[in-house]
C-alpha cells in the first residue's frame, strides 16, 4: 500500500472517529429505531466515500458522471447524508412516522447508486497501481 492511500485511510479513521464521539456525547437521551436507520445511512455514506476515494480515478476524463469528477460526486453525497442523516438522528423520539425519516434518505442513497454503480464498473475509472519492475 502506498503512502498516500495510508494517509487516507488515517485521515478517513479520524473524521469517522471525531464523528461518532460527536454524535455520542451530544446525543444522550436514548436511541429508538429513528436514531439507528439515519445511522445506518451515516455509516454507509462513509464506507461509499472510502470506496470511492481509494478505487476510483477523478484525473480521467471517462471518470467522470454527470459532469462531475466521481470523487466529487462521491463528497456530494457524502456531505448531503452526513446532513440528512445527523438531523433525523437528532429529532429521534418527536413521534414521526418511519416513512418520513427513511424515504428521504433512501431516495438519497438509490439516487446516489444510480449514477456511481456505472461509474465504479467501468475499468477506465480504477486508479493505476504502480509496477514494479522485476530486474
């Protein structure tokens, strides 16, 4: 493994570490079934932005979806559910149905799939690994 996806993988494990202390301190008052479906969603927002960030090539001209570099697309989505689904974790236990918590967020993530499932399949958009030269 290379230095840089090292440094990644640390820089990742801190923000998800800083991130779960976070949402653990602030939020004391018992977990129902809202707090665990919008973690859920926070938890699989992070693991599509390790995917993405480790596998996939922005610097290629096919990486790119709907205009956009597939690592930007992948910190849009990101940023879009850490939001969402920190919001709907914190408003757990005011009584709302669980269609009004989870659709948005699905919507969010089948959306999101939509356009970064052909993204990740297409070979041209896997990073380079450099070879070594037997001598």
């Amino acid at each position: 493994m290379d230095r840089k996806k090292v440094q990644l993988a640390l820089v990742l494990a801190v923000l998800f570490g800083a991130y779960l202390t976070v949402v653990f301190l602030l939020k004391q008052n018992g977990y129902g079934k809202q707090f665990w479906v919008s973690f859920g969603f926070v938890v699989f927002a992070f693991l599509v932005l390790a995917i993405g960030l480790f596998f996939v090539s922005s610097k290629s001209k096919s990486g790119q979806v709907v205009g956009l570099p597939v690592d930007s697309l992948v910190w849009f989505y990101f940023a879009a559910e850490i939001l969402l689904g920190t919001i709907f974790m914190f408003f757990d236990g005011h009584g709302w149905a669980f269609i009004a918590y989870f659709l948005p967020q699905f919507v969010l993530v089948v959306l999101f799939l939509l356009v970064f499932i052909p993204a990740i399949m297409s070979p041209s958009n896997y990073k380079d690994e450099p070879k070594k030269d037997k001598e």
